[in-house]
C-alpha cells in the first residue's frame, strides 16, 4: 500500500470530526486499528472499517456489536 493511504491522528480527528483525544481513546479501547510509532499513523481502511462497525446496525455479530459500542461509550465518556 502506499503512504497516501496512511493517516494521522489529526487526519483522523478531522474526518470524524472530532478531537484528537477522542482518536486516542478510540485507539486505546481497540476500536481503532493503528501503527504505533512517532507519528501514529492509521490505515485508510482501518478507519473505513471502524467506520462500518460503528454503524447503528453494522455488527452481524452480537457480541462485536456490544465490544464496539462500549468502546464508543468509553471515548465519549472520555471526551466529555
């Protein structure tokens, strides 16, 4: 994959318009896949796919569907 495909935190936050702390605690609940380093850098289709399971009604699986939604809690609850 190429570089254009790799995001960072700010990149995120912008896409999601939200904080840069809330990417973080998305991270560190594992709902949002990335690679660790200086600067932490997402994959494109990572947060394409957080962004599917985040989706009301995304998870095909119960007990994904409640892992994801208690992350999203957490990061919410975080940003507050």
């Amino acid at each position: 994959m190429e570089n254009s495909w790799l995001l960072l935190e700010r990149e995120v936050a912008e896409i999601l318009r939200c904080s840069t702390s809330t990417v973080k605690r998305l991270r560190f609940s594992g709902a949002l896949r990335y690679l660790v380093g200086r600067p932490v850098r997402i994959w494109r289709q990572d947060l394409d796919a957080y962004l599917r399971s985040a989706r009301r009604g995304g998870e095909r699986n119960p007990e994904e569907k409640r892992r994801r939604a208690e992350a999203i809690k957490q990061a919410v609850r975080g940003s507050s």
